[in-house]
C-alpha cells in the first residue's frame, strides 16, 4: 500500500523550474534512496514533502490526504519527519533535550494541566526521558552516556545520530533522511548502515526517503532507486539497474561503478 504518492510535482524560482512533473511513491515499509548530481532537486523535494517550500504545480498524497500547501507543523503532525543535510539541533541544549523537543508533535497539555497538574506533567517527563532512553539505545550504549553532553560538544556521526533520533521521537510514520552520512567516515558510515537497519527492526513499519551521495549506503540499505537530474526524475528501480543504466552513469555516476 502506497504511504506517500507525487503527482506531476513542480515548483518554480523566479521563473526557473527546480522540479518538473516528478511522480513518486512510496510504499508503507519501505526504504528508497533519492540520488542524483548536486542540484539536481533532492533536497528541494523534502522541502515540498515537510512544507518547507509550496508546489507551483502537482500533488503531494499522504495515506491518501492532499497535504499539498500544508504547513511543516501539520505536515509533522500527520506522520512525516525529516533530518537535514547540515544538521539543524539546538547547540546549546544536550543531546536528550533536543530529542525531548522533538515529542512535541504528540504532546498536548491543557492549561489546567499546565498550572496545576505537576504531578502528571512529573510523570510525562519521566516517560518521555525512558522514550528518549529507547532512541538513543537503537544506536548505541555509548550514545545513551552522551545524552546530558550539549549538542555542540559532540562528534559530528553523534550529531546525526540525535537528529535521527529527534525525528523518530515525533513517531513518524515517514522518515526522510537527508545525507545521513555526510561528514562521516568510511567506518561510521559502515555503522549507520547497521543503525538504519536496526531502527527498521524496531520499527518495521517504518517508511523512509534516503538522499545519499555513498552509494555504499544506497546499495546497502534500499529496495528502490530514484534518479534526479536538473530538476526531472530520469530513473527508477533497483540499484543494480541504476549502476548499469546510461543515462544515470552520465548524469551523476560519471562512469561504471
């Protein structure tokens, strides 16, 4: 069954087409990478998807609701989160505290709640930390011993990390990760392979979007490959018929792999 479904997506910049007629599914559970050359629109197209930006033309379909226009905070509210390129935390708060303010989207108090009710907003807290704990813990112990360190004073691979874990805080039903590995080296990119697969374990219901430049990552964790260049989708299926097909060698791989 169809999560996500694009029809004939575009949006405009002074004039300037930055997608084109992009149509695009994704199934529930599943994982599919978006690649493509820089500027070729896969950043541009998680902006449509949260909100961030609004179509000029097309459709966005989420479990069948046109959420085309939406705000990012009801986009967010519906069941699609997202991580960005260069990651977005509050620097000066730790690393539980970032992933606390992603609860948010589910967290609802009312204002008799609000001054009077300490008891029961004590025992949220509590449950909201043990949830934050589980995160953490679909990394790694370490990252759990982290998690009164202030964002900024972490490595860059623990960044990523308590952003992904932000955005599964706010129990999205979507997931779109947006160059997971970038910065990293070759052997944290190796564990966030492993980690994307042991979030899917715990959470096999999981949807997820990947734009990736490792295609280790792509060839290691999605079931489907979409291909972007100058703005227009030119491919889709699987990895193995990405890296042989001509037109994606020519727009972004450069040559055989």
């Amino acid at each position: 069954m169809e999560i996500l479904k694009v029809e004939k997506l575009g949006i405009k910049f002074g004039g300037l087409a930055a997608l084109k007629d992009i149509n695009f599914f994704v199934e529930e559970r599943e994982i599919v990478g978006l690649i493509g050359p820089n500027g070729s629109g896969k950043t541009t197209f998680f902006n449509l998807i949260s909100g961030i930006y609004q179509p000029t033309s097309g459709n966005i379909f989420f479990h069948g609701e046109n959420i085309s226009g939406l705000s990012p905070n009801e986009i967010t509210k519906r069941g699609i989160a997202r991580t960005f390129q260069n990651t977005r935390l509050f620097w000066g708060l730790s690393a539980l505290d970032n992933v606390l303010l992603g609860m948010h989207r589910w967290e609802s108090y009312s204002w008799f709640i609000s001054m009077f009710g300490r008891n029961y907003a004590e025992k949220k807290l509590k449950e909201n930390i043990e949830e934050s704990i589980i995160l953490f813990n679909y990394f790694s112990k370490e990252l759990v011993d982290k998690m009164y360190q202030k964002a900024k004073d972490l490595s860059q691979a623990d960044k990523k990390r308590v952003e992904i874990c932000r955005a599964l805080a706010s129990r999205p039903k979507l997931l779109l990760l947006d160059e997971p590995s970038a910065g990293m080296n070759p052997e944290e990119t190796t564990e966030l392979m492993d980690d994307i697969k042991k979030i899917k374990i715990k959470k096999p219901d999981l949807s997820i979007i990947l734009i990736e430049h490792d295609m280790r990552v792509i060839k290691g964790i999605t079931q489907r490959v979409i291909v972007f260049n100058h703005g227009v989708k030119i491919f889709e299926g699987t990895f193995e018929k990405a890296s042989n097909n001509k037109e994606v060698i020519e727009a972004y791989l450069g040559g055989e792999i």
